[in-house]
C-alpha cells in the first residue's frame, strides 16, 4: 500500500461569525451554499472535504470559480485556518503545530506556486530562486549551487543574471517552479500555475512539470479550472462544487462515469481516445468466442494498459481481434466490435 501523504478528515472552513451554527444546519438540515449566506450570514468556503493523497501522485482539484478549490489547497500549509475537521502532512498533524514549526514545514518541506509568482524585480533569476535558502540561513556558495541545479531542472540555463522583467511569462512561471523546488520539498502545492498562459507555452510546461515530478517523486496538489489540464496530468482528479467534493476518480472513470449531472456538463466533449485502456473494455481470454475465421495466437497483442487511440492504430491493421496481455500472459481480448462501442462509450 503506498505511503499516505497528504490526509484531509471532515474539514470545513465557513467565513462569518456564526460558523458553528451553520455548519450544524448543513450537517442536520443539509442547507446549501446560498441558503446558509441567507440564513447565517457565512460564506462555505469548503464543507466536509475528505481525501488521501499517497506518496508521487499527482492529485488535481477542479472546479468552477467560487468552487473552494484555493481555499481547499491553502488548508494543507495552514495559511487558512480550518472551521473543523483534521489535516495531517507527512505525518503531522498540521492544527496542532507551532507557530515556528510550521515555518519549518512550510519552508523545508512544502513548495507552493501560484499563478502570479511575485518574484522580486530586484533580484536576478539567481537571486529568486535562492531566496528561501537565504531565508533559510544557507551560506550564499551553496544556495548559489542548489538554485544552478532547480534552473537547469527547468531549463533556465544562461538566464541566471537576468532579472525577471527580461523574461516571458511562462520564463517567469518556471522559475516560480525552480524557486519551489529549492528547498527539496516533498510536496507541491500548484494553485492555476500555468492558467494565465499562452496554450503552447502552457503545454510545454505540463510536460516539464509532469517529468519533474516523476523524477524527483514530488507529491502534488494541482488546483485548476481547466478539466483538459487536469486529465492530461493528474493521476486522480476531485471536482468541487460550492465547497464540497462531488467525486474523486481516475481520469478515466471521471469521464466514463461521472456521478452526477454536475460532472456530467463538465466532462461533456471531452474526447476518450487517450482515457479508455483495453482493461477497460476487454472481454476476458477465457471467455471470449472465437469467430471460425479468428486465430488468437496470431492475432496481434498489446498490453492492457493500451488506450482507445492505440488500440485503434492496431486494429486498422490487422482482420484479426486484439490479445490484450499483462505481465506477458494473455488476458483479455478486444474486437471490432469491443472497440466501437469503447469509442462510443458503452460496455463491452
């Protein structure tokens, strides 16, 4: 079982001076965000939030403006207090920390970009990148050193003297990223990082990011409004809604099974071809009924976690249905048949 994280337990934060009482009423009376303004004068910003975060995985948090994606994000290094509920990191309880041990978390051991990184216009590219090491105490030579080795990461190399009103907006975003990786935090906190940027220069940062985070094996949090985003780097994606977590799920079974009218709209025109795998829609090797002019141990093999755009590829190639195989032995198996109604949505 991989190594939890990242754990949120039943936490609430609701703005305004009668914040019990109302989330006693959400609980007992199940009132919803506007009712709950109208009846208390509080704002939800985020209600029984619950999820686990294991060790390298990438989990994005989507959701329209207003959502409580942010709010949500600003729990976990306490820069927003929570109402009720528990939050721990890396095996610590973050509610009961001190106000200098939260320093520490949060300088060693938690990195955070944000769309709109702030970087010091009177420091060089170098200079922003070392600064939380010069926070930190660390003799200048060696933060010198870590902040060459996080722009070299992010393929910065040669812009080490420039400051920061000589680079390009997504230039800008990657030192952001260098600067959080300075102290080698073991998590990453992203709140709509690249959403202000050009959708070339935006993919080519997803990319990095994504390579990044494989590896150095950085835990992450990424906050987006952009499902396209979430499902091309998210290992698992919660939506939000007025504060509550409606679903949390794989790419793939947020899109072929959304739990609710909500996600439905969101997820609707996206495309499956890259979301779908053969384990999805195979039928078993065992019991699959072989057409007299089907030869399985001729038939072409891919292994199970092919996607739908794959699969497509092989099968134009070829009369014959698809072996679908896993460690090396044969498991399922993907007709035409199978195929279309995978492309189409349907079960096997």
């Amino acid at each position: 079982m991989s190594e939890v994280v990242i754990q949120l337990n039943d936490v609430w934060k609701v703005f305004g001076d009668r914040a019990e009482e109302a989330i006693q009423a959400c609980i007992n009376e199940g009132l919803t965000k506007p009712e709950v303004l109208e009846k208390f004068g509080c704002v939800v910003g985020i209600a029984e939030c619950s999820f686990t975060v294991p060790r390298g995985e990438i989990f994005c948090v989507m959701g329209l403006s207003g959502s409580g994606k942010s709010t949500m994000v600003r729990h976990l290094n306490r820069l927003i207090e929570p109402t009720s509920g528990s939050i721990s990191v890396l095996d610590r309880d973050v509610l009961t920390l001190t106000e200098e041990e939260l320093r520490q978390l949060r300088a060693k051991h938690i990195g955070m970009v944000f769309q709109h990184m702030a970087l010091f216009p009177h420091r060089t590219v170098r200079d922003n990148v070392a600064f939380p090491l010069q926070v930190q105490g660390v003799a200048r030579s060696e933060r010198w050193e870590i902040s060459q080795r996080c722009l070299h990461m992010v393929n910065l190399d040669g812009y080490e003297d420039r400051f920061p009103r000589e680079l390009s907006g997504g230039m800008q975003q990657r030192v952001g990223l260098a600067r959080a990786l300075a102290s080698d935090p073991e998590v990453l906190l992203m709140d709509e990082p690249f959403s202000a940027l050009d959708p070339l220069i935006r993919r080519q940062l997803q990319e990095q990011f994504m390579q990044l985070s494989e590896d150095l094996n950085k835990t992450t949090v990424f906050i987006t409004h952009d499902l396209d985003e979430a499902i091309r780097i998210g290992n698992r994606i919660a939506i939000m809604k007025d504060g509550v977590i409606v679903q949390i799920g794989t790419p793939e079974e947020i899109v072929t099974n959304p739990i609710d009218q909500y996600v439905t709209d969101f997820v609707e025109g996206i495309s499956t071809l890259k979301l779908i795998f053969a384990h999805s829609i195979m039928v078993d090797y065992d019991d699959y009924q072989a057409k007299p002019w089907e030869n399985l141990a001729e038939a072409p093999r891919v292994t199970h976690d092919t996607d739908l755009s794959g699969l497509i590829d092989v099968s134009a190639g070829t009369d014959q249905p698809i072996v679908i195989t896993d460690d090396g032995r044969d498991v399922g198996v993907v007709n035409k048949s199978t195929l279309l109604k995978g492309i189409q949505g349907g079960d096997a």
